[in-house]
C-alpha cells in the first residue's frame, strides 16, 4: 500500500503537477545509491554531480566554485554575469571568505537575484524586510563583500519594475563579452528559481516554454509554499506570499555554465530533496520537471551525499 494504490479519491487528486508520472517517478525514486548520480545519454559532457560529506564542505565548495569564476573572469578582463539564488544561501559566506582572502574586486560583477516574493500583480516586499531576496541577498554576499562588493547599480533584483528588462540587460553584457553563470538549488517540486513545474501546461510545445523570459505574480505550488515555511519561516506557513516574481528558461538554460546546490537534509535522517535531486538527475528533461533540463548544461550539481542515500521509510 503506497500513494499508488491509494490516490484515486483522496485529496492527492489535482495536488501533484499533471504533467508528472508517478509510478515512473516511484521507480526513480528506488534507484539504489550508486545509480543515482549515474550519467545519462542527455546530460552535457561538462556537467558533473559532486558529492559532499557534509554541509559545512557543500557551504565551502560551491562558495569557492562562485568566488573561481569571478576571479577567472578578473583575470581575463571580461564582466560575467550570475543569475543568483537565496536558497542555498551557505555559499555566499565562502564566497566572501575566498574574494576578501585574495583581495579580488568585484567591479566586473553583475548580480541578477532570479526570483522575489510578491503579490499577484507582482509587486514584492520592500527590500528591508527579513525574508525579502533583496534583503537576503545584502546581508549575507553585497554587504560583507565591503570595499571589493559589486557596485550597488551592478546589483538587481526581481521587482516588477526590473525584472522584465533582465533578458535585455542580460544580452547587452553578453555583448561585451560577459559569461553568463546560473547559480541554482533545487525545489521540492523541481522548480528552478520559482518557474513551477505546473505552468507547463499552459504551452503548446517545449520550444514555447523555453522561450518564456521571466513571469510577474507566479503562482506557486502548494509544496513550494510549505518547503519554504519549513527551511525559510520556521514553519510559519502563513507568513510565506503565495505568488513570486521569476525568470523563465530563457534565462537560466542560457547559462555558460552553471553552479548548482541541493543541501535540503533537515538532521536525524529527516530529508526534503532526496526525489527531487533524483527527478532532476534521472529524468528526460520535459517542462514538467524544470529542473531536469539543468545536468543538460555545463558545470557542476553540488549535493550532500545523505541526498543520495535509499529512499526508505523511517519513522521519527
């Protein structure tokens, strides 16, 4: 007896995204450990799952991953771009740590926060109120950076005045020679930024779909609401806004390269992002599943190794 056998007549009915296929996604779900970052036939060349022991090294590689391609785009004399996430957050600590250790200006840099909180017509929370991205994103990277940050005009954020010049902007730097670098996690639902796996249905094709730049007042996923209640609001579901700002795949699937985290463990086995991390590494790329269009790109999916770990029951 599991969710299968059980979900004609519950309220599971019309919840989960349309477009998903349980039972396929119950037998990815059951790939023994050392299947589950397996290579597949439409994963990119360059693009590599790695494995960290603990929170503290994911926190510590991914940072260092980001502080890399900064200074590697100083030392060619080129501007680069990062599409930002808040979530993972731990990495901008070391990415701090490494840029001031190495004395590295960040005058080259283009920060492009991907998503925000917001209402239904798209107008967000103002930037100085904990749990705002803008407010996040100032305290944990632009601010520590100190004299070496990246210029404040360098610096955007998903509101509704912005967020629909960002392809333009974007295309504009790469003009100049900008790489263009997606930093990532992984939603419970397998969004990337808040692009839900739900809107695909509102497009006749795949090429549509990734045509889409950007979307003001997205509605969010029930499970996306609540993952974000319990990693980001101390499991104060109401204070989590029901609708966001986003980019579309236009944006993230244009990445150069891309810097992705999955850290969602929650301590004494309990864990959150174990399906999706298979969903994203083990599916066919399709708009239902956002995410598994990431391993098609070059770069690297950092992941804690408890992630990867059988799927089994156990009570708590």
């Amino acid at each position: 007896m599991n969710l299968l056998t059980t979900f004609s007549g519950s309220l599971m009915e019309g919840f989960l995204p349309r477009g998903w296929d349980l039972a396929k996604i119950d037998r990815l779900a059951a790939v023994p450990t050392e299947q589950a970052t397996a290579r597949q036939s439409w994963w990119h060349p360059h693009f590599e799952p790695v494995p960290c022991a603990s929170v503290e090294d994911f926190d510590t590689y991914m940072g260092h991953e980001i502080a890399r391609e900064i200074v590697l785009a100083r030392q060619a004399g080129r501007p680069i771009v990062f599409i930002l996430p808040v979530g993972p957050m731990g990495m901008y600590r070391w990415t701090v740590w490494f840029l001031k250790e190495w004395d590295i200006s960040c005058k080259h840099v283009h920060g492009f926060n991907m998503d925000e909180w917001s209402d239904a017509e798209g107008m967000t929370l103002p930037p100085q109120t904990p749990g705002a991205f803008q407010h996040a994103m100032e305290q944990a990277f632009y601010g520590p950076l100190g004299k070496n940050t990246v210029p404040p005009r360098q610096r955007h954020f998903a509101v509704k005045t912005e967020l629909p010049s960002y392809a333009e902007q974007i295309a504009e730097l790469k003009k100049q020679g900008a790489r263009l670098v997606t930093v990532f996690g992984i939603g419970r639902v397998c969004h990337i930024a808040f692009w839900e796996p739900h809107f695909a249905a509102e497009f006749t094709n795949e090429a549509e779909w990734k045509k889409q730049t950007h979307r003001l007042g997205a509605r969010l996923h029930p499970l996306t609401i609540e993952q974000n209640a319990l990693t980001s609001f101390r499991s104060r579901t109401t204070l989590v806004p029901a609708f966001a700002n986003t980019i579309g795949p236009a944006l993230f699937l244009a990445a150069d390269r891309i810097i992705g985290g999955a850290d969602g463990i929650l301590g004494r086995g309990m864990q959150w992002q174990g399906l999706s991390l298979r969903m994203t590494l083990l599916h066919e790329p399709t708009p239902w599943i956002p995410s598994s269009y990431m391993p098609t790109l070059p770069g690297r999916l950092f992941y804690l190794r408890e992630l990867a770990e059988p799927l089994t029951a156990e009570c708590h």
